[in-house]
C-alpha cells in the first residue's frame, strides 16, 4: 500500500537486498562488503554492540549514507542514487527528532502535508495512525510535553501514517527505562504485525532483538558475522562471536584431540570433553572454541564417585553466586583459570558448596558446539 | 534566592546589577534629555520642549543621511544574514570546525582603520585594474564599477558584520537537532523544505536577532563606512562630523533619541513578548502536566 508519493517498486523481490556494500570513513571501514536480504513484511533485527556498524548499513539502506561499494536494491529497484525523501522507507530515530515546534497532530500529519494530501484525507490518517499507538488523547500537545516513551510512539504514527513498505528503526528503544523498553517491544511487535510492512530494527540489546525479531542479523566490525531466525541464533551459534554476544554463554578454549566420525574430542583445561563435529573441518591439534549456554550447564559438588570421565563434564572449584531475581548464577573456576558459569532457576541458597569446593559442571550432548574460525 | 544565601549579598548583587544597567544607559538617557530643552545642549536653564522633534523631518541633511543609513542598512541585512546563515550551516556540518571558524571570525579581529584603509586601497586598484581592462576592450563599462560608492560601502559592512550575524546565528542552531532534518527528508521532505519547515522556525529567534544586530551595527558603524561610502553621508558620518565640527545641532539629539526610543520599544517588546510567551507555555505545560483529581 502506497499513498502515491512513492515510486512503484517490484513487490515480488525482497524488500532489501544489500549487495557487497562496504562503507569508508577515509582510513576507517565501517562496513565491510556485507551481504543480506530482508523479505517483504519480515522483522528484521540489526544485533550488536555499539560502533558494529549496525546503524551505518540502516542509515545506508535509508539513503542518509552513500554506500562507498556495493549496492541497495529496494524491493528490486537500486536505490544507491536516491536521497531518503525519494525512497519507500522511512525512519523512527533514537531519540530528538519530533519536530518541537509542532504538535503531535501536526508531526504526525508532517509527511502527508508535504506529499500534499487534501487536509480532510491527512485528518483522517493521522487520527486513525494516532489510534494505533495508543496517542489519540494527546493530538494537541507539545512533544516535550510528553513522556519518552509518548514521544516514540509519536515517531512510530508518523512513520506508519506514511504507507511505506519498509520501517527503519534506529535505537527506537534505547532512551526508554527498562520496564518501558519491554511494554514497548511488544508493541512493537504488534504494530508490525498489524501493518504488515518490513521492520529492520537496530539494537544492541539482545533481549529486545529476540522478543520482536523474525530474523536477527548480528553485525560486529564493520562485518554481518551470521543471521537467522532468533532461536537459532540463541540456541544454535555458528560463530564463536554469535555465542558470546548472544544470551550468557561459557566459551571455552581447547585443542582438538582426536577429529574422527561426527565427533571431536577436544582437551579442555586438562579434561577430554566429546562435541558435535557439524560437519566442520577440524584437525588434530587445531585450536578450537566450544560455547555451552549457562542454563545449559549443571553445577554439582564432587564426591569420590563422580570424577568426571564421560566428555560432558569438567572439573572446576566453586567461586561464588549472584542472585539475579528469577535466576541465580553459580560461578566456577576452571584449572586453567577460565570462568564457567551455572544459571538456574532456583533462589534457595542453602546447599551451596563453599568457596574453593571442588565442583563438577555437566551438560547434555547437544548443548555444546564447536565453533572453529 | 535559596534560604542559605545571605540577603545583603543578594541586595547587593541586584544593586550592582542596576549601577551596570545605569551606567550603560545614562549617557543614551541624557541625549534624550537634551533633546527636549528648548535651549539645547550646555544650556542653564531647561525649558521643555518637542519643538526639535518637530524640526527633525524638515533638516534635509539628517533626513538623507538617515534615508542613505537606511538604505545600506537594509541591503547589508538582505546579503549578510543569509550568508551568515550558510556559513553556520556548512560550518555545523563540517568535521574539521577549526579552519571555517578562524576565517569567519578573521575580520573581527582586525582593527576597523586598518580593515577600511584596506578596502579603500583594494577597491581604488581594482577600480584602476577595470578601467585599463576596460581601454583595452575599447569600453568605459566597468569604469565606474568599483568607485566608492555606495556598493563600496555595502561590501565594506557586509565584511564587517558577517562575523557577528554568524555567531549570533550559530548560538541558536547549537540548540538544533539535525535528527530532526533527518526525520523530515524520512518524512519524504527535500532539503529545502526540511529546512524551511523544521529547521528554520527554530533558528528563526537567531536569524531574526541577527537582522536586528547587523542593522544596528550599520547603523553604528563610522570607520569603514566613512572610508568607503564616497559621495553620501550616513547618520553617524553627519553625528560625527557635526561633533568634531559645528557641534550637535538640536535636531540631531532629536533624531538621535527618536532613533534610541524606536530601538528601546522594538527590542523591549520583542523581549516583553518572548517572555510572556514563555509564561505562558509553561503555564500550559504544567496544566497539563497536573494529574486529574477525581
């Protein structure tokens, strides 16, 4: 759906398609020949930390960056040479930027002012964009006369009231409280559901990634390390970086030991531990790092029969707990000084081993991975 | 006041404040005094009077100085302010701000004498350079382009209140967001309409307080004018001269506070208005703000 400003676009392709872009700032490679496509009507989540290079390839993709390589196909059609008024995207930013100046009525209704729709048509849309976030008791104020989160769901209206197919949001949440963040993610999450259109939303809260995304591309270094649908990224990593940036995983460093059949054993801190080949290639004495997710990983004191000898356990000594509300984290220490860390869901505190106690840490044969780059 | 301060440090921090307005406005208020006495300035006896105000329009000399200081005035407003306005756009967007500060803010530093005589010297060989051209092509065109003149004078205070209209400027647009352009080019606005809706209703308490400091400093300005206007006066050339010549006649401490009133309202009320505008924005902001009691 277009509100006639638009130019027609193709809407069979995807809705993005990002070809070997890359983008310089002189000496500094913000973005290094990144490839993606983002169906038409997807959630797509741009996952990182700060100074990745996520909010560089959305502002590329909005026209606000021209890319230095490569190219942007929106729904089949280069973009490269548009500027962001004359792309079908528009954009929900981090924070200051309601015009102050105008009311809510009116920065709503900016966009369709200045396509130039009858005021009867622009009343009508603002009203009905006002009522899907929720702001219809608020037309005539004054954006500071708003709260944050007010204020964000005037920049979705104004987005949304705009018919484009694709919504960029850059941070949209980051100003917000936590409390507020997860009420509006859901909201979020609703309205793109409701509208239909492709969201690519740039985050680096992991939390929020996963409670709004379809697919989540993780971008570190300029580079986009994996994608995928949310649960496989949290469950299932390719990459070493994905797992350690990705919910709270124990990353271990070990050196293959045997690489033969499905499996690999891998010497771990002095211990044998047995891991899921996945068809990686792997060679005797080759360095390697497994990532076991912390929910995964059971603590257990030792006694004289459950020396661990099965590839699926270590031997640690006990470290400390921190209380975390819902969950609490168990940490140990490994022989070689790594920390490895025991999450669960418990908040009795009354069987826990002392400082130094030796302990054993388990897991069951498909919660680790072997990651190989 | 907080309840900790000391009430006669406070009396005399307001009674300081008020030595400091006095003695900037003593001298203005005592032209305004002058201007109404029958016998004039010096005179021992006081005799209230409007009769020099009466006489203002009918001196032919103060009327066309005022018309020639209007006029430049006017045509150094219109190039100055958005020229100055383009500067600190560019110089906001700039990543290297060091460099376009420096030359922007180059004539203000350089002595009004030393600044004038250069331009004159500058514009007398330029106007030689034309002329020879100009004998070489066979043509008298450009003969007169670069004679002191009136456009002499306008280049000559555009240099000069460049430098001011740019700060001025650049003080409002340090409070501006350029999120906000952003969000209005996403809104599907081009650069110029991003700019004249969004970013220019909020610059426009700069823009316009550069107007009025540009025409007041035209107004002011003696050096670089008298150096460069060639064949008429300006309101402070015909001041200045009558100063150092005949003395002030009547008229002139007339016209001199008639123009010290209509600068006093105009600012006043500006003032007057942004302050009770802003009362009254805050009085609504915290209306609303107000939880509705059941």
């Amino acid at each position: 759906m277009t509100n006639g400003t638009q130019p027609m676009t193709d809407q069979t392709a995807p809705a993005v398609e990002v070809r070997n872009l890359s983008k310089h700032y002189g000496d500094f490679v913000a973005l290094k020949n990144v490839n993606v496509t983002i169906a038409a009507g997807e959630y797509f989540v741009l996952l990182g930390p700060s100074g990745g290079g996520k909010t560089t390839l959305l502002r590329t993709i909005g026209g606000f960056h021209k890319p230095t390589k490569g190219e942007i196909l929106l729904h089949g059609k280069s973009v490269g040479h548009l500027p962001p008024d004359k792309r079908p995207t528009t954009m929900v930013f981090q924070a200051y930027a309601l015009f102050p100046h105008m009311t809510v009525t009116q920065n709503v209704g900016y966009g369709l002012k200045v396509a130039g729709l009858p005021k009867d048509q622009i009343v009508e849309k603002v009203d009905y964009a006002l009522e899907q976030v929720g702001l219809s008791q608020f037309t005539h104020r004054k954006p500071h006369e708003l709260s944050g989160g007010q204020q964000q769901r005037v920049q979705l209206a104004r987005a949304i009231v705009l018919d484009r197919d694709i919504l960029l949001l850059d941070e949209p949440l980051a100003a917000l409280d936590a409390q507020l963040r997860k009420d509006m993610c859901l909201e979020l999450k609703h309205l793109q559901e409701k509208v239909g259109i492709t969201f690519i939303h740039v985050t680096h809260n992991q939390e929020e990634a996963m409670t709004v995304a379809d697919r989540i591309a993780l971008i570190a270094n300029g580079d986009l390390v994996e994608f995928g649908k949310a649960r496989d990224i949290y469950r299932a990593p390719e990459k070493s970086f994905t797992a350690s940036f990705v919910g709270e995983n124990n990353m271990l460093k070990g050196r293959v030991a045997e690489a033969n059949g499905s499996s690999v054993t891998v010497d771990v801190a002095g211990s044998k531990l047995t891991v899921d080949k996945r068809g990686l290639n792997v060679t005797d004495g080759q360095e390697v790092n497994l990532s076991i997710r912390s929910e995964c990983v059971a603590l257990d004191r030792v006694n004289g029969t459950n020396a661990p000898a099965d590839g699926l356990s270590i031997l640690g000594t006990y470290d400390e707990s921190v209380y975390l509300g819902l969950t609490t984290s168990h940490m140990a220490r490994l022989p070689d000084g790594t920390e490895m860390v025991s999450r669960v869901i418990s908040d009795t505190d009354d069987t826990l081993p002392e400082a130094n106690a030796p302990v054993r840490l388990s897991w069951k044969p498909g919660d680790i991975r072997l990651h190989v780059e | 006041m907080n309840d900790y301060d000391n009430i006669w440090l406070h009396r005399l921090k307001w009674t300081y404040l008020l030595l400091v307005v006095l003695t900037l406005m003593t001298p203005v208020m005592y032209v305004m005094y002058v201007s109404f006495n029958q016998n004039g300035f010096g005179a021992n006896e006081y005799v209230f009077t409007w009769e020099w105000y009466g006489l203002i329009f009918s001196d032919e000399l103060l009327i066309g100085a005022l018309r020639w200081t209007l006029m430049l005035a006017v045509v150094v407003t219109v190039i100055t302010v958005p020229m100055a306005l383009l500067a600190a756009k560019y110089y906001k967007a700039a990543d290297n701000k060091l460099f376009p500060v420096f030359l922007l803010l180059a004539p203000l530093f350089v002595p009004p004498d030393i600044l004038g005589s250069a331009l004159l010297v500058f514009f007398k060989n330029l106007n030689f350079a034309l002329i020879w051209l100009g004998d070489q092509i066979g043509t008298s065109l450009f003969d007169s382009w670069f004679r002191l003149s009136f456009l002499t004078a306008t280049i000559g205070l555009i240099i000069y209140t460049i430098p001011y209209s740019f700060v001025v400027i650049l003080i409002t647009m340090g409070r501006y967001r350029k999120e906000q352009t952003e969000a209005a080019r996403a809104c599907g606005a081009n650069g110029w309409r991003a700019f004249w809706d969004i970013e220019f209703p909020q610059i426009r308490a700069g823009v316009f307080s550069a107007c009025a400091f540009t025409v007041i400093l035209v107004f002011n300005e003696y050096t670089r004018t008298s150096l460069l206007k060639g064949g008429f006066d300006t309101f402070t050339t015909v001041l200045i001269s009558q100063m150092l010549n005949t003395g002030m006649s009547p008229q002139s401490y007339a016209m001199s506070a008639m123009v010290s009133f209509v600068a006093i309202a105009v600012i006043g009320s500006i003032i007057l208005f942004t302050m009770i505008r802003a009362e009254s924005l805050s009085r609504t902001a915290r209306a609303k703000a107000e939880p509705v009691m059941s």
